[in-house]
C-alpha cells in the first residue's frame, strides 16, 4: 500500500496512505466538491500564515509543519476521505521540466494530466471508512469534482516528467 512520487523531481516521495486517516489536510469526498474550495497552493500558505501568527503572538518560534491529529472514531469508520496532492508534489520539488504526471496504475492504461492539474487534486484514500485494498491504495480526482463519481483508481506510483 505504499507508493512513490518519483521521476523529474529532486527529491522522491515515499508515500503511506494509511497514515493519512490521520492528517488534518483530509478532506470529506462526499461533501468537498460540493463546496467552494480555495486552489491547494492559496489554503497551504494561509494555514502557514496562521501557525505563524499563532507562534508569534505566543512569543516564540516553534518549528512544525502545523498538522495537528485530530479524529473522531465514527468519522474515520464510516466516511471517504482524500487529502490534497499539492503538499506531497511540492515536498518532491519538481524540476524545471516537469510539465507533466503519469499516474502509474496496476490495471489498464497509465493516467496522464498536466502537473498543475495534478497538484489541485485530491488523492482518495479510503471509500465509507475502509482503505481502497482492491482498487488503490490511492483514487485521483480533479480539485472541481469533474469526475468524482468516476475517479482514476489503481494508482500504485506518480512519476512527473
């Protein structure tokens, strides 16, 4: 169930999906493409803002990504959750000449889009409270829910090239 981010960028990413459950960063899939969203990039600078400003006002600077656990057991048992794909790209830092992702999978055809695209996605990584064991460990959707109720599925690695 782990995956890489790998390819045109100058650091890969070793990725656990598992873990994600308990990230602060995941997003509800049955209600977020419902909702106005900000772009990835804007919402990561503005969380950074915060924890600044927070440390600021406490008097000190603490080093930390800001991600606090958090979790409520129902939740984490009956819902589909994704979290944001910008952090994790981003983290790889692509090269100059990545303009592309290819989202490797283990059925059918490789998935490719534009880097910008895949950046402003949501990786899905569980379906009503169960990780995606038969046709993950990870689902692509587009950030405007274009193809939410048809995710790209079988994801086993990113390669940006």
């Amino acid at each position: 169930m782990i995956l890489t981010i790998s390819g045109q960028v100058n650091h890969t990413i070793t990725i656990d999906p598992g873990v994600w459950i308990f990230d602060e960063r995941k997003v509800d899939l049955d209600t977020y493409f419902s909702q106005e969203n900000k772009n990835h990039q804007d919402q990561e600078l503005e969380n950074l803002s915060r924890a600044w400003d927070k440390q600021r006002k406490e008097g000190a600077i603490a080093l930390s990504n800001g991600n606090v656990v958090t979790s409520n057991k129902k939740d984490l048992t009956e819902k589909s959750f994704g979290v944001p794909l910008y952090p994790f790209i981003k983290n790889a830092n692509p090269t100059p000449n990545a303009t592309t992702v290819v989202f490797k999978r283990s059925i059918g055809e490789d998935f490719q889009c534009s880097l910008e695209e895949a950046m402003e996605g949501i990786a899905g990584f569980s379906n009503n409270g169960n990780p995606l064991k038969e046709n993950g460990p990870i689902h692509f959707y587009y950030r405007d829910g274009s193809n939410k109720d048809n995710p790209v599925t079988h994801i086993e690695n990113i390669v940006l090239i």
